[in-house]
C-alpha cells in the first residue's frame, strides 16, 4: 500500500523549495542581520575627536549598513562610562567598546611609533596633513599596522592634534623667559622644555586651571583646542604660538573579534566610515583651533601672540637630537624608528611645510 502526500502539504513543500531557490536571486536580503555594536570613550563628546563618533560614525555606519541589508543596534558609552582615558587602549582591546577613540599618546611603551611625531617639534601644525600621513604610515608600513593588531584592534582612522601652545601667567618674549619657571608638559611633551631652563610637571587638561591658579605650575603646553573649551586663558592669560607645531595623538579602532565577527561587505564599509571620521576630525580641530585663536580667546581677555622666528629657530637648535636618540632606543627594540621618521619627514615637505629642524638630516 502506498503513501500518497496530501496535496495541501505538497503544496507548501513545493512553495518552500521555490522560495529557498529563488532567494538568491531575489533583491531583499535574507540573510539581513542585526549587529550590537558598543562606541565608546574616555573622553566626552565636546571634543571633535569623541564628537564625531556619536554625530558621524554612529548615524553613517547605521545608514551604510542598512544599504547592505543589515542594521545596527548601537550602545553609545562616551566620557569614561566604560574606561578612563589612562585605559582606551585596554577598553577597546578587551571588547568593553566595541569601536572608539584610543589616545595613542599615552601608549608611548605599547604604541612608540604612533608617538613618532612628539619627537618631532617644530615640523608644522597642519592637522590635516598630519592625519593623512597618520593613515599612509598604517598602509604602508607594517609595524605600525602589527603595534595595534598586538591589542586585538584593527585601525580604521587616524586623530591628529593642532599646534601645541604655550600659555602662561606672565608673557613670554624669548626662550631665556623660559628659564626658572614651571609649565605643564606630560609625557613626552616634557623634553620639548630641555635647554631652556624651565621645569616640565605632569599633568592633564582637567586639572591645568586649578594648578596654574595656586602657584602649582606657571602655565602650560597646550593644544590650542583644548584653551578655551577649559577656561585656561583665565589662569594663564598669555597665549603665545611658539612654532612647536602639532602632530599626531590618536586613532580611531575597532575590536578585532568584533570586526572579524562581521560580514566582509560591513568590515569595508567601517574602514570608509574611519577614512571620513579621519578627515572630519581633522578638518573641526583647525577650524576650532582658528576660531579660538582669531576670537574666542581674545573675547575672553585672552593675549594671543606669537614667538619671533628668530626665538622659535632658538628654541628649536638648542634641543637635542631627539628624534635620533628616540630612533635609536627604537631599534634596539626591533622597530622602524629611523624609517618612520624619515617617512613623516619627507610626506610633510611634500606637502609644503617647512620645519625649523629636520629632524631625519
């Protein structure tokens, strides 16, 4: 006796094998995903590098993504919710953030070659070029890309700082206005001040105001952005561009296990999202840089000046070599110092600037 299918059930059989083949070449996506994607940062999003991730990343990755058939549910975590800004690199090699900014300058022994362009004063304060050179460097040299991929990070775009400044309480005219006093200059920032005869004391933007109004330290090395946004204009009214240019301070990444976890179609859409935060992070700190220069600072009491060439070329010559001597604790470490040099050097003359020092000769 044989079993005959009832024709209500072939039916369906037939509608399900139609529809499994057809799909491929249907023009939804069947296979559309939602993926959980945490952003995050020590810092609060009222500094362009953190505001571009919650106003352009965020939004654009989510747009992209819905292009591809997919969407986003995003968990946004910004100033130190997840991690303080001592650990951006750990928060985002351990997936608490999934993408975020890392401040590389704190990471001078995990990440020395992201911090090539502090031993490189006085080369040039275009934040724009500094970042597109940021980006050229993780293309084309291998090491730098290795350094992030060692903490489980893939990079997708570069953070670059302007001008750092010199503020202080009373004016500075000359380097030999330097000597005796004291200035907040963290981490490597500290030897720009060697030869001078002035003291460097750590120290981090939130406490620079307080510091400077009880005696602490005479003023500071500063990025140009960082002056109003902290009032510090009021502590130390004499806002005086050196020359010590700026450079490059940090990165935006994403988690290696997150990103491997993504279709190969979402993995390219973040590296275009990380080329835009790059150049839109890059473009909103000169501008802002400018704006607080040319009006905001002066509104506020503020002396905007600038050291003479003739005082900047001395500062410049009296210090010692070093990016050589920076080059060489490099290389005893395995690493590129002297090639990252001389590739930041030559990409920032080729696109017109002139340092006091060249440091790669």
């Amino acid at each position: 006796m044989s079993y005959q299918i009832p024709k209500i059930l072939k039916s369906i059989s037939l509608t399900v094998a139609a529809f499994i083949i057809a799909a491929p070449f249907s023009g939804g996506n069947v296979f559309a995903k939602e993926f959980k994607i945490t952003a995050s940062s020590s810092h609060p999003p009222v500094v362009p590098w953190v505001a571009v991730i919650k106003n352009y990343v965020v939004p654009e990755a989510s747009k992209r993504a819905k292009a591809l058939g997919h969407s986003i549910k995003w968990t946004e975590a910004y100033a130190g919710a997840l991690y303080n800004f001592k650990n951006t690199l750990e928060g985002i090699e351990d997936g608490l953030g999934d993408i975020g900014w890392v401040g590389t300058l704190w990471e001078p022994n995990k990440l020395p070659l992201h911090n090539v362009t502090f031993y490189l004063p006085f080369v040039s304060g275009n934040v724009i070029a500094a970042a597109e050179i940021a980006n050229e460097m993780h293309q084309k040299i291998p090491a730098m890309k290795k350094a992030l991929l060692k903490y489980n990070q893939i990079f997708l775009g570069a953070q670059a700082i302007d001008d750092y400044i010199l503020i202080s309480k009373t004016p500075i005219k000359s380097v030999a206005d330097l000597k005796g006093k004291k200035f907040y200059a963290p981490g490597a920032s500290a030897q720009w001040l060697k030869g001078t005869g002035a003291v460097a004391v750590n120290g981090g933007l939130p406490i620079y105001y307080n510091g400077i109004k009880t005696g602490v330290a005479d003023g500071a090395i500063v990025p140009g952005t960082g002056i109003f946004p902290f009032k510090l204009h009021e502590a130390a009214p004499y806002i005086n561009n050196v020359g010590l240019g700026g450079g490059i301070t940090g990165a935006l990444t994403m988690n290696k296990t997150k990103y491997d976890s993504l279709p190969p179609k979402m993995q390219k859409m973040f590296l275009e999202v990380g080329k835009g935060y790059e150049m839109l992070v890059a473009k909103k700190v000169a501008g802002f840089a400018a704006l607080s220069m040319k009006k905001l600072i002066p509104s506020k009491g503020g002396k905007v000046s600038k050291l003479s060439m003739a005082e900047q070329k001395k500062w410049a010559n009296g210090l010692p070599d070093l990016a050589g001597i920076w080059a060489a604790q490099q290389a005893k470490k395995g690493l590129p110092g002297k090639s990252v040099i001389k590739f930041y050097m030559e990409a920032i003359r080729k696109r017109g600037a002139k340092p006091l020092r060249n440091w790669d000769k």
